[in-house]
C-alpha cells in the first residue's frame, strides 16, 4: 500500500454502529422502563434510597446503565448497603 494511502486510511475516522452502543446513563424514564414501573415509582423509590446514588445533570437525575445491571443482580439493596464496583476491563 502506498504510504498515502495508508495515511489516509489511518487518519478517516472509523465508521460507528450507533444501533450497538449502549447507554451509559439512563435518563429517569428509561430507568422506569429497564425497572418495569412508573417514572412515580423512580422518584420515591430514590427519595427512599432504595435505588443507586443518581448522577445529576443539570435538573435531570439519571442512573449509571452498568450499576444498574449490577445492583439488580446484587438483588436490588437500598442504598446505604450498595457499593458499585465496576467491572474492569
């Protein structure tokens, strides 16, 4: 291959599937819907503390996509028993 060749191709940048990227915040109704009750349900629930600490952006409350896996596979402990630790890759 021609060294311009090879630039070029190594500088363009890669083509992205944006149908396999997941989420890594999931805004207060996908964590309703991933949790299968009311966007009701996810304020009290974390009012309560019985869901992971939120991430808060601007006025939006979302959740970590990951810690949530986890923390259902934990069996969903309230708050103060939940510590996250993500997976290493």
């Amino acid at each position: 291959m021609h060294n311009d060749s090879l630039n070029l191709l190594l500088t363009q940048p890669t083509p992205v599937d944006t149908h396999t990227i997941k989420p890594l915040l999931l805004s207060t109704k996908k964590t309703a819907e991933l949790l299968g009750v009311t966007v009701r349900t996810i304020y009290n629930w974390d009012e309560l503390g019985h869901l992971p600490q939120p991430v808060r952006i601007g006025g939006s409350l979302c959740w970590r996509s990951e810690e949530l896996v986890a923390w259902i596979e934990a069996g969903c402990p309230k708050r103060d028993d939940w510590r996250f630790q993500p997976k290493r890759k």
